[in-house]
C-alpha cells in the first residue's frame, strides 16, 4: 500500500479537507428532517434488495447490528461526508491537481457538488450511496499496476452496483483522464489498451453482478431497457437529452451559478489551449484535440450515469453522481496555467465550492420549514380522528410546499427537483406523517381517482378542503376542487 501512503503524505492538507467535508453538511444536521423513504425503513426497517441493492442492505444490517435496518444518523452522514472528502482528497493527489497547497478546493468538488444534496439528505441512504462513489474511484490509485488495478476495479464496480448504480459509470469519468493524459502524449497504443480494459472490467462486473441477481432470483429495478434497439432511437435520444439538459438547467439557474460555471469552465478552457500552444507536432492536434473534447463530451453526458440510454430513465438529481467527477476533469485542464491565470483558476474553484456552501446553508433552511409546515398540516387534520369514526381516507393532490420556501424555489429552482412534500394523493407515507399521535391506525387509505370533488365539504382552508363521502369516509383535497 505504498502508493496510498504516498498519496495521504501530506497530512495536514487532508485533515483540512475531511474537516471543511463535516462544516458543509452542518445544516442537514440541525435540520435532521425525515426524508422520503426514510419514513419507510424508519417504521419497517426494509433494505434496497427490491432495487438489487443487495450490497447496501447487507451494509445496513452490518451497521445495525440486527437482521432489521435502523437509521445510525447522525453518524451515516457524518461519515458519508469524510468518505467523500477523502475520495476527492485521493483523486486530487492522484493527479496532482494544487499539489503545492495546503488548502485544496478541487477535492470539496465531489462532496459540495450540488446534484449530490439529493444523496445527502438521506439518512439511511447516504452511507450506501458515498461508499458507492468510493469503492470505484479507489482501484485508480494502483492504475499503473495492471493486475492490481483489473483486480482492484472488479471488485469495485461490483460493489458499486450491489451499493448504488448510478455511481458505477464514474468509473469511466475518472479513468477519462487517464485516457486524456494518453492522448496528449500521442500514446495510442496505451490508450486502446487501458480504454479496453475500462470497459472489460465494467462488463465482467456487470456480469457477475448480474449472473448473482438471477441465482438469488433478486428483483431489480424495472428501468433498465435501453433506446438503443428501438425503431426511433435517434428521436428518444434527443427526448432524453432535452430532459437531461433541463435537469442541469435548474442546477444553473440557481442563484449565481450559471456565471460562476461559466468562468470557471472559461479559466479551464484556457488551460487546455495553453496546453497545446507548445506542442512540437501541430500536425497531431488536428486528432488530438477532437478526441479529447469527444472525451469531455462523454463524461458530461454520463453526469447523470446511464439515464440517456434507458427508455424509462430516472431523472432524480441524486442519480447525477457524476457532476463533481466531471467538474474535477475540466479542472485538471488548469494544471497547466502560471502566475495571475492559476491564481485566477484556484480564486474560481474556491467561489465555485463558496456557492455550493451558500446552497447547502439554503437547502437545510427550507427543509427545516417544510417540516414544520407538514406537522403542523397534521396537527389540524388529527382532530377528524380523535373518536377514531374515520376508518376511510383519501387524498387528492398533493400538499404544496411551505410558503417560507417559495421565496427561495424562485432564486433556486433546483430544489423544485430536491424537496416536495410527502403528503399526497401518490405518496406512500401521508398517512404515516399525518400518524404523529397514533389516531390513525385503523384507517384506511382509499383510493381518490373517482372521487374528484364529491362528498360534502365540511372545511375550507387556504392549503387544502376536506370532504365527507359518508361517516366512516373523508377526503383531503389539495387541489382545492370547488
């Protein structure tokens, strides 16, 4: 393990690093609200082998000490937050990005990426989903090694995909700028070797892992046909790539993101021009330079891992693992500026992570307010069941968000895709968030598709109506149907 020690040498640096890494997640701790699934395995202790996660519900009874999953947050997130910090810290050195300072911003580009506040603010998934990203960015340390590094990566990847596949295709992203690195040297032979063992490793992975769901007969998520043996492949590509920008879209219109990006990825490009001004072979750069912008293209595209190539792609921020990584690839073309430009580049990465810390301060804030907002929603719907009559209840619509969050959607438009309320007509936990006081354990959830204003309205509110179908029936109607 050498070539780790070699890496971890400077110390102080990555205590740095690990320590900014916990400052950042400080408002989803004060915020601590109860996400999305986590309402299910808090009351029923499921894993994610319905996903062909087997991996992370093996993870999650190991750290539970018990054959049910428990949450162990705030740990998980304490701990999600260091392995991050440290795969940063560790691809950074790998490539000797500000190799000559103590502070290093590059390595907070995974963990402050803003797509990744929609992996963080699971409490139980967060562990799974940062180990994910580590196990296949840690077999790059040993690149140069072959046997090490195939050995190394299989077991990677197929961790990864056990753990979280949409993380798996970062393996690509980082070994990109080896491949990037191969080019520029006119070292084609290296490059179709070591691009072919990327993708060999990938697919025994892919085997393994999958040979092993169907011995075990594991379900596995039912998004997984691909457009591209479809009769109008070319026309769902386009579909997929105009919802893929869109998704990248409300990331760059928050707040003052887009122009920031803009001069960081300007700073960048200038980097890959001085680069070649030097270049003793002109003639080369005619291939050399298509072929890596073909490279970065890719990596931006797999961003979001394989959600351009699937029919029915899941476009959730948190499968967009690959925005720090690629983030970290256009910052690698820094490596070549001098003097005002590469304190110009190190200035733009620092306001770049600024930002997302500005971000995270925001996104704790409105999830503080949404809880606040729900529990008191539940606190004015429990009295309908306190002489527990009400043995049927329904939903139409869905609540709306806070109204001390509407402020920050509009100057964030991101967190449209990060937070809604779980309370609604398709939601599967309304009635256990409303559940606060135990009133509704014998009730029933009915479904409302048929009920759309019907009933007698027995209340008006500003937020929703409530209806009674007859005395054991009622219906909450967000959508406010008059």
């Amino acid at each position: 393990m050498n070539e780790l020690k070699l890496l971890l040498q400077n110390r102080k640096s990555l205590y740095i690093t690990l320590g900014l890494s916990l400052i950042y997640i400080i408002p989803l701790l004060i915020s601590d609200h109860e996400y999305l699934d986590d309402w299910g395995r808090n009351l029923y202790g499921y894993g994610w082998q319905h996903d062909g996660r087997f991996i992370a519900t093996l993870l999650g009874k190991i750290w539970s000490l018990n054959s049910s999953i428990f949450s162990i947050y705030p740990f998980s997130l304490l701990l999600s937050a260091i392995i991050l910090g440290f795969t940063g810290f560790l691809l950074v050195s790998i490539f000797n990005i500000e190799k000559e300072n103590t502070i290093k911003w590059a390595p907070l580009l995974i963990v402050t990426s803003p797509a990744f506040l929609g992996n963080l603010v699971f409490k139980f998934d967060c562990l799974p989903m940062a180990l994910s990203l580590f196990v296949v960015v840690f077999p790059f340390i040993f690149y140069h090694k072959k046997q090490k590094f195939i050995l190394l990566s299989l077991i990677g990847v197929f961790l990864s995909l056990g753990l979280y596949q949409s993380s798996t295709t970062v393996f690509f992203i980082i070994g990109s700028l080896f491949l990037i690195r191969e080019i520029k040297n006119w070292q084609w032979k290296l490059f179709f070797k070591d691009f072919g063992i990327l993708a060999g490793v990938f697919i025994i992975a892919f085997i393994a892992y999958s040979l092993l769901i169907g011995l075990f007969n594991l379900p596995v998520s039912n998004r997984t046909e691909t457009i591209l043996f479809q009769p109008n492949v070319f026309e769902l590509l386009s579909k997929n790539y105009d919802i893929f920008t869109q998704r990248i879209n409300s990331i760059l219109k928050s707040g003052s993101y887009v122009f920031i990006i803009i001069s960081f990825l300007i700073i960048c490009l200038t980097g890959f021009i001085i680069n070649f001004i030097s270049y003793k072979e002109k003639s080369r750069l005619i291939i050399i330079i298509p072929s890596i912008l073909l490279i970065v293209f890719v990596d931006f595209l797999l961003i979001s891992s394989v959600n351009i190539l699937l029919k029915e792609s899941y476009w959730d921020l948190r499968t967009f693992c690959g925005l720090g990584f690629f983030l970290l690839v256009c910052l690698s073309f820094q490596t070549g500026l001098k003097g005002v430009l590469l304190k110009t580049g190190r200035w733009l990465t620092f306001v770049l992570i600024a930002f997302s810390f500005v971000l995270m301060a925001q996104f704790g804030r409105i999830l503080n307010n949404q809880s606040q907002f729900q529990n008191a929603i539940g606190y004015e719907l429990n009295h309908y069941f306190k002489d527990e009559s009400i043995k049927n209840l329904g939903f139409i619509g869905t609540l709306r968000i806070a109204p001390r969050n509407e402020f920050t959607y509009h100057k964030f438009p991101v967190f449209q895709l990060l937070l809604g309320s779980p309370i609604g007509q398709y939601s599967a936990w309304s009635m256990n968030i409303l559940n606060a006081n135990g009133m509704l354990e014998g009730v029933n959830i009915i479904p409302t598709e048929n009920l759309l204003c019907k009933g007698m309205l027995i209340e008006k509110t500003r937020f929703y109506y409530v209806r009674e179908i007859d005395e054991e029936t009622l219906i909450i109607d967000f959508t406010k149907c008059e």
